[in-house]
C-alpha cells in the first residue's frame, strides 16, 4: 500500500512537470509587459505636484494616523507581546500593509533614509507578532488564536495579501527581506491548512490572490502561484463558511459561480476587482485562455452596463457594490475609490492580453477621475465615496475609521508611472501622457524615452525614444477614445500611421527620431446610455480625460437652475491660479454663464453643491 502511494505520487509528480512543460511551450497570452515605474522619472505639470505631495503629506497623514491617531501599529506591538486588546477594525492591519507598500514605492524613485527607518521599525513590529506557525493577523492574535479560520469574512488573507504586496514592494525598494520571509511563513502557515487535500477555503474579501502572484514572482516559488490558481478555484462550489452573521450572500463574495464561469460582475466592487486581478495575473503564467475569456465579459458587463462616467463602479452603499444593470445613481453614487484604483490596476492586464488601446482608455479615465478625486489637492484629505453630485454635505476627510481608501491613495500615486509604457516582442508601447524620462534596457539595448507635454489640459506630446542599438520595435501611440482629430508628425514630418485597435503603429523611426502628436481636445457633451435612467434629459461635460463638474461655489447664481441646450457654446480658460492651476470651462446659454472645473477637483475650497450631469434642454 506504501509502495503504491509513493508511485502513484510520483507519477504525479512527473505529471506535472510535463503539464509545466506544454505551458512553457504555448505562445504568451500575455503579449504586453509594463514599464516598470522605477525605470520612470516624471517630471510633468500636472503629476509631479501630486507625486511631491504624496511625499510631503500623504505619506506623513497615513502615518501619523497608523502611529499615533489611531492603534494600528499599537495592535502589532500588543500582539507582539500577547497582551492588551486590539482596537479598530478586524482589517486595520491591511492599512499598515498599503501604507508601507507606499513608502516602498516612494523609496524607489526619491530616496530618503528618514522614511526608510520608519519602513524598518514597522516591519520590525511587524515581524515580531507573527505566531510561531507564521500566522500574523493582530485581530485574532489579541481576541482568540482559536477564532481564526472559520470566518471567510474576517479578511485573514485579505490582510496578508496586503503584507505580501508591501514586502514585495520593500524588497524591490530596499533589498531587505525581513517582510519577504514573514510573506512567506505567513504563506507556507496558510498552504499547510489549505489546499488539494487539505481544508476547503475561500477568502471572503479577494486580495490574497493577486499578492500571492507577487510573492511567485519574487520568490520563483511555484506553490505560490499554484496556490493562488487553487484558491480562485475554490470559488462558486459551495465552499465559503458563513460571514459575519450570516448578512451577506455567495454573490457579494463572488462565491456564487466557479470564476471561469463568470459573466456578470455583482456584489461588492473592490472585491471584484482584486478577483480579476488575480484571475489576469494567474491566467497569464498559467495561460489559462478560460479565465480571460471569462474576464472579457466580465468587463463588457462592468464597462458597458455598470461604469459611471468617472471610471468609477459601485453604485450601492448598502454592498459597496453592484446592485442591477445600468442603475447608476449620482447622489447616492459610491463609486469608492478603492475601486477605481482597481479598475486602472485590472484595465492594465486587461490591455497587456490584448494590446487593445479600449482598456487604456478605462484605466485613464478612472484615473484621473474617479481615482484623483479620492485625495484633495494638498493631499492631506480624502474621499471613500465619490459621488457625481452633492448638496454640500460631502467632504473629504483627514482619515476613516476604515481607511482603505487613504491607503490606497498612498500606494497607488507613487506607482502612476507603470502606466505609461509597455514593451512586447513586437512593439514599445505608448499608454499614456505624461512629461518623464525613462530610461530601461529593452532587448538588451539601452533605451531613452523622453516625454514632454502640457497633458491632460493640452494634447500636445513630443517623444523622443534614442536606443544606442536600432531596436527592430514598432512604436504603439495610443490614440484616446475622446481623441476625434489628431496628426503625428516623425521629425517635423507629418506621417499617415495605421492605426490599430487604436494605437498609431509606427514602423519606420530611427533612435533620437523626434515624434509629435497633437490631439485635439474639445469640449464634449457627453449623452449617458438611455437605460440609466438617473440621467435622462441630462448632459456630462468631458474634455481629454477629465470630466468636469458645477461647483456652487463658481456658480452661486446659476447652479439651482443650469442647464445645457444645443445652443450652449463653451470656453476654455486657463487659470492658473485655481485649484493647483486648471482648464475651466465655461459654458454660455443665452444670458446664463456656467463654470465648470475638472471633477477630480472639487470640495477643495468651501462647502457646497456639486453635479456632474447637468439638465439639458434640447
Ligand atoms: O473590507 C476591506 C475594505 O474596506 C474594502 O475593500 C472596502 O470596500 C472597505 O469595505
Ligand atoms: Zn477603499
């Protein structure tokens, strides 16, 4: 009986390298690679004064508030000790996780040994309340070690999702692994309970996932990956225990259908998008063609049926999530922004598959939208909610009591430049439009890319990319979906490219070649779909990126009663003295002027009424 185990084992074994084998052999399914952000200086007119106060305020907010405001890091240093109480929210740890991944990213490209310190002694606290079979949570560790594991909803791999992020990002940053092997202690602790064989588990709040990828990556440990496949493949069998108190149902976890066979997203939003992140991030190295092809509705659903026109998702505060398609409130919009974080980091993958400009044009409109409205322009408040109208009686905040979203906004603003430009065997890639030089070796060839615009409030771009060795790569330029017009001129010359699932493919470009393009950006008046039915008889306003809002506060006479007609001619004006320097746009009906300033702007001066569709009068 021992003799047939031990073979049938090892046939086993065998077989999976040969399964291992026939993946190797099967083209990529994921074609594009990003440029990683650490290769990417900004320097721009419209970033870099985010990026320096995500130096000198965001990272300072979120760590005051872990320190000393609230008792996140205290709850380590209890849980170290194995006494005290902890104090907060069952998650809190995940903010310490996200806050530190910032600092980690910050790290990379500005360099600063102060922080680095403080990255260090919270890691040391960190690693000091991790049990001595790896599990490190500080909720179960000061309320009851016997607790742990039995609720999907208590977030237990969400949060050490979050410390595998921030170790990876730590480790990248510093070269120091001390959070790298608690990861994987931490992992090797959740391997030994889970798995083939082993108990029944899924994560009530996705996460876990898209880290353990990470941790791969990092460690070229294959039980990391395999591990995260099997988790995703838990999903939708019946598996999940009861969450808290019964309250929620199989499809606010995403636990209703196995993930391949997904079609419409539903329940709660940012867990959707870790969901298909990881379901990206594993279909890539496992080139599973099931998972993207269920991706590929799954985003048709959430773009076309379930996206605000911020990029934003989420319509219901009741699940933080979906509730029916094209129901799509404006004051009651949740839109959190966690989830629109989310869609940039999902909308990438999707991308990267595919090579279709359509997903770019998502991510960048949640960016600048529904993902920068969720910190003020000193970046010392954010937004959780962001809705598309407002009587005045929102506002950001210092911090939440559950503060996600601070968290996000900290590790997300100092990794915007893996967005801009993706390498595939074929192409370099052009995303997005930002001033940077970025220097990274390509095909083993020193390569120059070299940006200079006045986006998103021009469309001007000038890039130059100067390779020591000719490169045998087309240039992909993404052309906007807003984008109606635009030229592109090689060395002053302008060039007819072809375009492909919207990029301009260059083809003929020599090193040093200097390439302009020039986008006309007019205001648009933007039409929601007839099926939602908040916004009938209403208009957006919409130039480049940005999607503009009324403010009462520019607007003290108009707003109870602007509207928009088919006779309302517009204006941009440059003021550079409001709000950190925007485009306005005015709109003149008659006698009736209305001013209306980038959505990601709002609630920066005195309270007031806000609204993104206006009523319009044909
Ligand atoms: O549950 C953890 C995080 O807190 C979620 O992602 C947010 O929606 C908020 O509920
Ligand atoms: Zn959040």
């Amino acid at each position: 009986m021992k003799q047939y185990l031990v073979l049938s084992l090892a046939c086993l074994a065998l077989w999976g390298c040969a399964e291992q084998k026939q993946i190797a052999d099967q083209p990529r399914l994921k074609m594009i690679d990003q440029i990683d952000f650490s290769h990417v200086h900004i320097q721009d007119n419209f970033w870099s004064p985010r990026l320096s106060k995500h130096i000198s305020a965001t990272l300072p907010v979120c760590i005051d508030q872990i320190e000393n405001q609230t008792g996140r890091m205290q709850n380590f240093v209890n849980a170290s000790k194995g006494e005290g109480e902890h104090s907060g929210i069952f998650f809190d740890d995940s903010d310490v996780y996200k806050a530190l991944e910032g600092i980690a990213y910050s790290l990379i490209n500005n360099p600063n040994p102060e922080l680095e310190k403080k990255a260090d002694e919270w890691i040391d606290k960190i690693a000091a309340a991790q049990q001595p079979d790896g599990y490190i949570n500080t909720y179960y560790t000061l309320t009851g070690l016997d607790k742990r594991w039995k609720n999907m909803d208590k977030h237990e791999m969400y949060c050490a999702g979050h410390m595998m992020e921030a170790a990876v990002a730590y480790y990248q940053a510093t070269g120091k692994r001390k959070l790298l092997d608690v990861s994987t202690r931490m992992a090797d602790h959740m391997m030994s309970l889970f798995g083939p064989g082993k108990r029944h588990w899924v994560p009530g709040h996705e996460e876990i996932e898209l880290a353990l990828v990470k941790l791969y990556q990092t460690t070229q440990e294959q039980k990391y990956l395999d591990f995260a496949n099997w988790l995703l493949e838990e999903r939708g069998h019946g598996h999940g225990t009861k969450g808290d108190e019964g309250k929620w149902d199989p499809a606010y976890y995403q636990d209703v259908l196995p993930v391949r066979e997904l079609t419409d997203i539903s329940g709660h939003a940012v867990r959707c998008m870790y969901l298909y992140c990881g379901m990206a991030d594993v279909a890539a190295l496992k080139k599973d063609t099931g998972y993207v092809a269920a991706l590929d509705r799954l985003w048709d659903d959430v773009v076309l049926r379930n996206m605000y026109v911020t990029g934003g998702i989420g319509s219901s505060r009741h699940n933080e999530g979906f509730t029916e398609d094209y129901d799509l409130p404006n004051l009651d919009a949740y839109c959190e922004t966690c989830a629109s974080v989310g869609m940039v980091y999902w909308n990438q993958r999707m991308n990267q598959f595919t090579g279709d400009s359509k997903y770019v044009d998502v991510l960048e409109r949640s960016m600048y939208n529904g993902a920068l409205a969720g910190v003020s322009l000193a970046g010392d408040r954010f937004f959780y909610v962001n809705p598309l109208e407002s009587k005045g009686d929102h506002h950001r905040q210092a911090w939440y009591g559950c503060a996600c979203c601070p968290s996000q906004i900290s590790r997300f603003l100092p990794s915007i430049g893996n967005y801009i430009y993706g390498t595939s065997d074929k192409a370099l890639w052009v995303n997005l439009y930002m001033g940077n030089t970025t220097q990274i070796q390509i095909d083993n060839k020193e390569v120059t890319l070299k940006q200079e615009t006045n986006y998103p409030w021009d469309g001007q771009v000038k890039l130059t990319v100067t390779s020591a060795q000719p490169l045998n790569k087309e240039l992909r330029i993404r052309i906007p979906g807003w984008c109606k017009n635009y030229t592109l001129s090689v060395n002053g010359n302008q060039v007819k490219a072809s375009t492909d699932k919207g990029y301009a493919v260059i083809k003929d470009w020599k090193s040093g070649d200097r390439i302009d393009l020039n986008m006309e950006m007019p205001v648009e008046i933007v039409s929601a779909d007839p099926r939602v039915k908040q916004n009938i008889g209403k208009r957006a306003i919409q130039r480049g990126p940005l999607v503009y809002c009324l403010e009462e506060i520019d607007n003290p006479k108009n707003f109870a009663n602007s509207n928009l007609t088919a006779s309302t001619s517009f204006e941009v004006k440059d003021e550079p003295g409001k709000l950190g320097g925007i485009k306005s746009v005015e709109a003149t009906t008659g006698d009736q002027k209305l001013s209306l300033i980038p959505y990601y702007t709002w609630d920066n001066r005195d309270a007031g009424k806000m609204e993104v569709w206006i009523d319009y009068k044909e």
